[in-house]
C-alpha cells in the first residue's frame, strides 16, 4: 500500500466521459487499498475560456479578480470527479486550494507555494477517503485566493507529494512519457523509462513541454520521484529521479532536444579590451531582455566580435538597444537573424564520457550542417544552426547517438 499523489490535466478532464474514465482509474487504485490525492487541473479550454471572459470587460483586470475568476475552472472539476468517485462507492472529499491551505504569497496570477497544511488531507486519507484537490491554486496569508501560473497543477501535485512524503507523485497527461525527441519530428524517438531531475530540466527548458518546469525543479528539490504517464493508455510512463551513482550503464545521451524560438543578435568591430561585453550585455540586461547562449570572437585587427541568442519575441527591442551601444562603443556592424534554431543533446552520462562533442559535430558534418555556435555544460551541448537544417540535425544526431534503439538501462 503505498500514498500516490496523482494529477491528471485539462485534457484528461475535458469532458464527462473523460471524468468518469479517470474515476475509474483512481478507484482501480483506491481499492487496491492505496491511498490516492488527485490533483485535477480544469476542464481544457476553460482556463483561457474564463481569460477572454474578463477580458470582454476589462483590458487590465485586477490581479485579484482574475485569481478568483480563473481558480473556478479547477473547482468545477474537484466536485464533479468526486460526484464520479463517489458514484463508484469510492468516498471522496474535494477541497480547493486555499481550503486545503496552500499557503502561498500573495503575487496573484504567479504566486509561490510557502507552505501546506498537510494534516486535514491525512486525516482524510486515514478515513478511508480519496482527496481531491483543485490544482493551480492557493490563498495568501490573508485568504485571498492566488494562482500559480499556467500550468501550475503540476506544481500544487508536486508539492502536495513533498508536504504528504508520497512514495510517487504521478503526472497523467495526454502523452505516455518523456521521449528522447519530439515524436512528431522523429518517428523513432522513443520513450524513456528513466530520466534525471537534471536532464529533464534541460529538456523542458528547451521546449519539451510535457511538464511545467517549475515543479520538475520542485520535484528535484525534495526529491519527490514524479512520473509521467498517458490518462489514456496503461503502461509504465518515464520516471523523475535522481542519479543513480551505481547504475552501470547510463545512457551517454538520453535525448535530443530543440527549440525555434530565440534569434541571434551579432555586433562587430567593438574594441578588445576588459570591460565591453559587459557593457553590451548590461545594456541588454537593463531593458530586461534574457540573453542565453553567447560567442566572443577577436578578429585578426584586434577588434571583437559578440553574438549572442535572445527570444525571438525580444529581437527587435535587442537590436535597438544593440544599436545604441554600438555607437558608444564605434562598433562597425549590428546584426539580427531570426532564422536560427537551437538544439541540445543532454544526457548525465556525458559526465564520463569523453568524445560526444566531436561525435555531435562529425554527425553534424557528415549532412553538411554549418554550427554557428557551440555552448557546453556538464550535461548538456548545444548548437545554434540555420532554422532551416533542423530537422535534419535531430535525425542525424537521434540516429549518430543510437537513441532509437532499446534503452541499455531497462
Ligand atoms: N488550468 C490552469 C491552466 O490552464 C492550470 C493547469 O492546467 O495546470 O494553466
Ligand atoms: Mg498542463
């Protein structure tokens, strides 16, 4: 018998008959004799159903209204799987966030857990009853009702496993695991069984959007083991978790993953002396725009070259700035390109393992694909190349690093 915090999100819930099938489920581990929390995130569409709601009415609402409007949909969804629990002989209880007390600080619409009151729900789980929680939610010290941010269910289930030291915390969403690249661009990626706090964060911060980062960091910080698994099909999802130090055979490479939503910025002819990147990127910092990968170059005449990536949302307010610096500076030349893509290969094995840079390349090499930037961690290599190569590059590297083949841990 073990205690199982188990999120299932809006499209596991978007219509009755999908209530009634993820009753179903919990029951299924109700009556093995687990003790089961569910976490349900709101119908899908409702949300951004209620969002355009307020915005017929107000082009600025207050923070606090959206927080009581948008933190209904997940209400909706905590009473009617209880009615669909209860009908099963399951007793169930629903309670929403601040009922529960999640205790957060009162930033609405992005506010931070603080603190859980674990004693009522374990209270009812030694009753005998499922509870169910409305995720995505909380209440301020004050007892107004804040919210977590989009996505924020998994944050409430990640959090409500920490506060109850659940043995697993269990992310049911409409896709059966975490793959070593999106599916949809290789048909051979495949689904990982295992993979580290740490990889995960490179992968989803890259844009594998399985899971909100913030409650894969969360997971990570209290160790709470999270998996993620299809609402719709059995089968045994890919497990969160920490690095095992004694597991023989890591993969070097666990996945491949990419993102085309940042764009280069490139300035030239800036004087080679200490003190001008930071002027660059201070600039660029001051108008609040996140900088991520970043070259230096020095040219044979002595002046320097940066580039560096941005959002490409932000591109043409970087390049202003860029442009104002470069003429303090007497720089040459301002450059943007919005026609790049980034792509990382990640895998906590690279640790050990020497070589997977100049495997990269060579597979890289060998379909003629020019790298215009390279950036390294421990866990993790990235390259920016030309928008238009990337497909080609994720296929090239998903079969150079063998990921289609049977996961050497399993
Ligand atoms: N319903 C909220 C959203 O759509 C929270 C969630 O689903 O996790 O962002
Ligand atoms: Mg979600």
């Amino acid at each position: 018998m073990s205690l199982i915090v188990q999120k299932y999100g809006g499209t596991s819930v978007g219509t009755i008959d999908r209530i009634e099938a993820v009753a179903e489920k919990v029951a299924g581990f109700h009556h093995r004799g687990d003790d089961v929390v569910v976490v349900v995130s709101a119908m899908s569409g409702e949300t951004n159903r209620l969002i355009g709601l307020a915005s017929e009415i107000h082009d600025e609402p207050s923070p606090r209204e959206m927080d009581v409007l948008v933190s209904t949909g997940e209400q909706v969804t905590i009473a009617l799987l209880s009615m669909a629990l209860q009908k099963r002989g399951c007793d169930a209880r629903s309670y929403t966030g601040g009922q529960v007390r999640i205790l957060t600080d009162n930033s609405h619409a992005k506010a931070r857990i603080q603190d859980i009151d674990a004693h009522r729900i374990q209270a009812d789980l030694s009753a005998g009853s499922v509870v169910v929680v409305a995720g995505f939610q909380g209440a301020d010290e004050q007892g107004n009702i804040t919210t977590l941010g989009r996505g924020g269910s998994d944050t409430t289930a990640v959090a409500l496993a920490a506060a109850l030291k659940a043995d697993e915390c269990q992310i049911y969403t409409d896709v059966d695991g975490v793959y070593t690249t999106d599916p949809r661009m290789v048909s051979g990626a495949r689904r990982l069984d295992q993979i580290t706090f740490e990889e995960m964060l490179e992968m989803a911060s890259q844009g594998s959007k399985v899971l909100q980062i913030r409650a894969v960091e969360f997971a990570g910080k209290y160790k709470v083991p999270l998996r993620v698994l299809s609402s719709f099909e059995d089968g045994p999802g890919t497990l969160i978790t920490l690095e095992d130090d004694d597991e023989m055979e890591k993969p070097v490479v666990s996945g491949i993953a990419f993102n085309r939503d940042e764009a280069k910025l490139t300035i030239r002819g800036i004087p080679d002396v200490p003190g001008i990147a930071s002027r660059i990127l201070g600039a660029v910092g001051r108008a609040n725009i996140e900088v991520d990968v970043i070259v230096q170059n020095v040219a044979q005449d002595n002046t320097a070259s940066l580039t560096f990536t941005v959002h490409r949302n932000e591109l043409a307010k970087a390049k202003g700035v860029l442009e104002a610096v470069a003429k303090d500076l007497g720089a040459t030349t301002v450059e943007a390109d919005a026609g790049i893509a980034k792509l990382a290969l990640v895998g906590v094995g690279m640790r050990s393992h020497a070589g997977v840079a100049a495997t990269m390349f060579e597979a890289l090499a060998n379909d003629n694909i020019n790298i215009q930037m390279i950036s390294t961690s421990e866990i993790k290599i990235t390259v920016v190349i030309d928008e238009r190569y990337l497909e080609l590059a994720v296929r090239a590297l998903h079969s150079a690093f063998d990921l289609e083949q049977c996961d050497k841990s399993e």
